[in-house]
C-alpha cells in the first residue's frame, strides 16, 4: 500500500492537507495520527517514535520465551509509545512496568493503554532508575543508532532523537542498563533487547562483561542481527545444568540428559562421588540453561 492509499483509507480530514503534509516530508503515520502494532492501534505523534515491523517480532520472541513464567513481572524500559507494553499485557497474565525519560512520550502510552483497555504501571525516569524490586523479563527497545550512522531522510527529520541516538557506537544505553540490571533480577530471568544490525558482537561482550552469560543474538526476518536475549532459566526437567540425572546406585548406571538427548553411562564406585559433587555444585550455583 502505497502512502497516498494508506491516507485515503484511514484519514479522516481533508485529504488534499494530508498530501500536503506528506509532500512535506512527514511521515503518514503521523499525518494519520495512528498506527496498527501487533495487533492493537496505538496513538502516535513527534513525541514518540512509530513502531516498526522489526519491534512486533520481539513482540513475539517475548511472548514465546514468557512461557516459562507464571504471571511474569516485566519492566519496559523506554517505552515511547508504549508499543511493546501494550502488546505484551494483551497477551499475558503479568504485572507490567514501563519507564520513559520524557513526560511527553509517557502522556501518548498513557493514552494508548487506557485506549486498549490495559493496566500499566507507567514510571518517568531515565532507564532502569525508576524500577523498584524484581523482575522477570526486563525487555527494551533503545535508541541504538550511532551519531555518525547514515539513517532516512524523513527519520532524521520527523522522530525524536532521543528516542533514536546513542554514543558509544549506539552501544552506550545497553551498557548503562546491562551495568545495574542485575539488582532488578530474580533468579530465573529473561532479558530481551533489539539492537542495531552490527552490535550483536559488542552485545555479546557486554553481557558476559557485567552478568557473565553470553547473550544469544537472533535475526530478524530480513535475516539481520536484530534482537538479543540474555536468559537464565529452569524450564523443565531437561534443561537444568545440561545434566539432570538419577543415580542408580543399584545398577551402577547414571542418566545423563539435557537439551541433546538422554544416555546412560556406566559407572563405578570412585566416579559416583564425582557426579554427586557435580550436582550438589550446581543446585547451589543455580545454573540453568
């Protein structure tokens, strides 16, 4: 659907200043004053950025990493719109948080729940400052792109840059969050991120760096680095230590098992010692995978 087709269908003014508008060079999601996102309409305006098609998969990869919570509690952090709140609330039995450092932004997603007829615990603050106790999941979609990045004419002239711009190569915003996350977290956790085409590597370092786990990076369907997930979780039965086992002492057998499958390991007495130190080490450290 072309622009023009997109204002004949959902504006509801006078056309002829519409296209006037987007001669102009303002973007038709603006000129409309909505827009669809995974499912739900949402106000949009100057003050926020317009949800893109990229945002609506870790949407997704969210809500499918959530089922391994009960009644999650979730923080989004920089919330704009209140885009990824919104839709994740929708969905989910949880207790939700968003958090933005402008006011302006914080009025749209306030108006955008009470239009979608969501409970949301809206916060003004930089980052994770205004977030009291733990979470869960903590997912944000921050500005990432670096001060010297080329990026669209009509982008760079229409969206807030504080929603879109970041120092260090787009990288400073993870950072500061990956820094202080940590007292936010409950032992079983999922952070998700979406990130810039090139920062996947960087992410990586910086996740091993301050929660000593390499985030996994994921694609997105136009095949680019695109989302990060940092996750420590106890599903089930096959996916604690890499090992969850049963020692026969009976049998002198162990069940080795974990993400690639089960098998049985012949054992003597001296090696039984060992694998009973191996799981008493690893419920304390609670290693999950």
């Amino acid at each position: 659907m072309t622009d023009i087709e997109y204002l004949e269908k959902y504006y509801k003014g006078n056309l002829d200043d519409a296209i006037s508008k987007l001669n102009k060079g303002i973007p038709v999601q603006y000129i409309v004053g909505d827009v669809d996102f995974y499912g739900i309409n949402l106000n949009v305006n100057p003050s926020v950025l317009i949800p893109r098609f990229e945002t609506e998969e870790l949407v997704f990869k969210v809500l499918e990493l959530a089922k391994n919570f009960d009644n999650p509690r979730i923080a989004d952090i920089g919330t704009g719109s209140g885009a990824i709140a919104i839709a994740l609330k929708k969905k989910l039995n949880c207790d939700m948080v968003a958090t933005d450092i402008s006011e302006e932004a914080l009025n749209v997603a306030r108006e955008n729940a009470l239009k979608n007829d969501v409970s949301i615990d809206f916060r003004l603050g930089n980052l994770l400052e205004p977030l009291d106790g733990k979470f869960d999941i903590i997912v944000s979609n921050p500005p990432y792109i670096a001060y010297d990045e080329e990026i669209m004419e009509i982008v760079k002239n229409n969206e807030p840059h504080i929603a879109l711009y970041a120092s260090n190569n787009g990288l400073y915003y993870y950072e500061e969050m990956l820094k202080e996350v940590k007292k936010y977290l409950k032992d079983k956790y999922l952070i998700a991120f979406e990130i810039g085409e090139k920062q996947g590597e960087e992410i990586k370092k910086l996740s091993l760096k301050y929660l000593e786990k390499e985030a996994e990076i994921l694609k997105d369907m136009q095949g680019r680095d695109r989302f990060a997930i940092i996750k420590l979780l106890w599903k089930n039965h096959d996916s604690f230590f890499f090992v969850l086992f049963n020692i026969y002492l009976k049998y002198g057998t162990i069940l080795i098992g974990g993400k690639y499958g089960w098998k049985t390991k012949k054992i003597v007495w001296k090696d039984k010692f060992y694998w009973f130190k191996q799981f008493i080490y690893r419920c304390k450290a609670r290693t999950y995978f």
